[in-house]
C-alpha cells in the first residue's frame, strides 16, 4: 500500500507573508490570517534562514516584527536586486538553507538597495527640478505628469514615479530609455507609472492605444500601476494622447488629495500601552489601513537625519510632556508649531521601548 506524503504547507507561511505585504496585496479577511500566521512564524524564530538574514541587515529585531517591516526592510532589499542587477540574487537568498550563506546574500542585496536609494534620490531631484514651475491650482497643469531624462535608470522609474504621484497627487509616468542608442530613429523608451484612486491606469493606457494605433509598441498592468514601451520619438504626441484620454475620465473631485484621520488623541493616549496594543491589532496593510490620527504640536526640536529624513520632539498642545516623532523622506524645517497626521508607533533602541509618532503628513 502506497501512502502519499502530505507537505505541510504551513512551513511556507513566511514566505507567504512577505509576498502578500511586498507585493501590496488587499489585506481581506483570508489573507490578514495568512499574514498574521506567517509573522507568528517569523516571530518564533521558525522561519527561513532568507527572511532572518534580510531582517537582520534591515535592523528589525524578528522577535517583535510588524507587517510593514516586511514591506519597508525586506521587499525593497529583495527587489533592488532585480531593479540593479539580476532577480536570481534575492531568490538564491530566500532559498538557502544554511544561515552563513544567506548573510552574505542579504549583505549583498543591502548594499544594491543603498545603491538603489542613491540612484532614486538623484532621478527624483532631476523630476523636482523639471516640475519646480508647476502650480497644481493652475488650469494649465496637465492632469498627468510625464517625465523623462536620457540619463534615468529604467529599473528605478517605478519608484520616483510613485515618489513623486504622492507629492502631486497625480498620475505619473516615469521614462528611462530602454537602450543607450539615444540617436537611433528606433530607440526605445520604457516607462513605469503609478495612479491615484480613481483612475485606473491600465484602462487609461488601452484609450490610448485604441485611438491612437501603433503610439505605444505594448504596455500591461492594473489600476495603480503599469508598464509600456514607446519610440522616444513618440513620447510628445504620447503625452498629449495621455492627458487628453485623462481629462475625459477625471474631475476636480479625484485631484483633490483628502486625508482620513481617526482624530484627535487625548493627552493620556500617547502612550506605550495604547501604541502595543495598535501593532498587536495588526497585521495592517493594502485595504485594510492602521489607524492614524491628527493634531497640533509645539515644535520643541527638530533636525535632519540621514540626509533626508525630520526628527522631531513634539509636545502636544495643553500638555507638559513632550514625544519623539520622525518624518521619513522629509527634509525640510518646519515652524515653531505644526499639524501633523500620524501613526501611534513604538520605537525600540538599546531594549527601551518608547513611543513615537510617524507622521504621515505635515499641513501646509
């Protein structure tokens, strides 16, 4: 009698985990138990030697681990790889046994995300640079921005479009050419774009193609993201056929960026104990958002670290106690008072667990 061996399919839960928060899949009521079941097992220390060793290099403890530390340590590391370099890197390290191997993987796939931050920073500069004379209210402001520049990496174009998406709150499409023979009456160019709620992107691209055939050589996606392919010598009458398919799908209603807050904390919720039991409600994510709230701060200090991101000592307003909060991929000074929107989060350095604001969002 022949018996057939079930695999225990649970020993993947890791890597189902990371997959479903990196690839920003909706967080529905089958897919959050999945989440949640495979950060148990990354908690327990029962997980693949990859995922430790990604975590590791990312300076996220595994033991107190939340969703977004897969989205923001270890899909960024495993997808730099196939951005710079070649995809197999991140996989070789997903799939080694042996945790010495699996450093060196993770060591590697670090050092091509830093270098991938430092490309991105200096293609986002250049697409800041290009819109700096843009004003959002103006009528004139196309609904969708392309931008383009020979010297852009086309594995790094996704993500400035979608850096730049969130500071103008509109559909963009980034542009890398898609070989060096710029002078080529053939040259090609590839282009990532990110959407707003709304507008469905791919929809938008097929408009395109239908009215205007042989203007996109291909293209594919979803409604917030997609890729295409265009001649270079094409990309002017490619962008007006793009913001005109745009005008006849989009009001004044979707461009309005509106931010949802839970509301204003009371002075004795900033605390730890309110900040442990947010991340134990967890897993958050796509379609299924942790709460974040809003209010108005003293300024008590404040200073740029990293280059690029604010550190801030806040004191809730009516209120002697002051609170660490930082603002990632923001640079700029802020007054002696600020609105902010926030998450409740906990920081953790040197086994000291205190509370801290991520702040999503500073008022104008």
């Amino acid at each position: 009698m022949n018996l057939a061996v079930v695999p225990n399919l649970a020993t993947l839960l890791d890597i189902v985990a990371l997959g479903t928060v990196a690839d920003v899949v909706p967080l529905d009521h089958n897919n959050r138990i999945l989440v949640s079941q495979g950060l148990a097992r990354i908690r327990s220390g029962a997980c693949c030697a990859g995922i430790n060793a990604l975590l590791n290099v990312g300076k996220r403890n595994p033991v107190n681990i939340v969703a977004s530390d897969l989205g923001f340590a270890v899909g960024p590391r495993l997808n730099a790889a196939g951005r710079l370099e070649d995809m197999s890197l991140g996989i070789e390290c997903l799939l080694a046994d042996d945790s010495d191997v699996a450093a060196l993987l993770a060591q590697r796939l670090d050092e091509l995300n830093r270098e991938r931050r430092e490309i991105e920073g200096e293609m986002q500069a250049q697409a800041l640079d290009c819109l700096a004379n843009i004003k959002i209210d103006d009528e004139s402001t196309p609904v969708g921005l392309c931008l383009f520049d020979e010297s852009w990496h086309q594995g790094v174009v996704g993500i400035v479009a979608s850096r730049i998406k969130d500071r103008y709150h509109r559909p963009v499409i980034a542009f890398a050419l898609a070989n060096a023979d710029i002078d080529s009456t053939d040259a090609e160019m590839k282009g990532s774009a990110r959407s707003i709620k709304g507008i469905h992107m791919r929809d938008v691209l097929d408009a395109v193609a239908a009215k205007h055939p042989g203007l996109l050589s291909k293209f594919g996606g979803h409604a917030m993201a997609a890729g295409m392919t265009l001649k270079v010598s094409n990309f002017k009458a490619f962008e007006a056929a793009f913001n005109q398919a745009l005008r006849c799908c989009v009001d004044d209603e979707i461009l309005q960026d509106v931010i949802h807050s839970d509301g204003e904390l009371k002075q004795d919720e900033f605390s730890l104990q309110l900040a442990e039991a947010l991340r134990a409600g967890g897993p958050w994510g796509q379609a299924f958002p942790e709460p974040v709230f809003d209010g108005v701060f003293k300024v008590v200090q404040q200073r740029i670290v990293g280059e690029k991101h604010l550190k801030l000592v806040l004191q809730p307003m009516g209120s002697g106690n002051t609170i660490d909060a930082i603002a990632f991929n923001y640079n700029d000074m802020v007054g002696d008072q600020l609105h902010a929107v926030f998450r409740l989060d906990v920081n953790e350095y040197m086994g000291r667990r205190t509370v801290q604001l991520m702040i999503e969002h500073i008022a104008d």
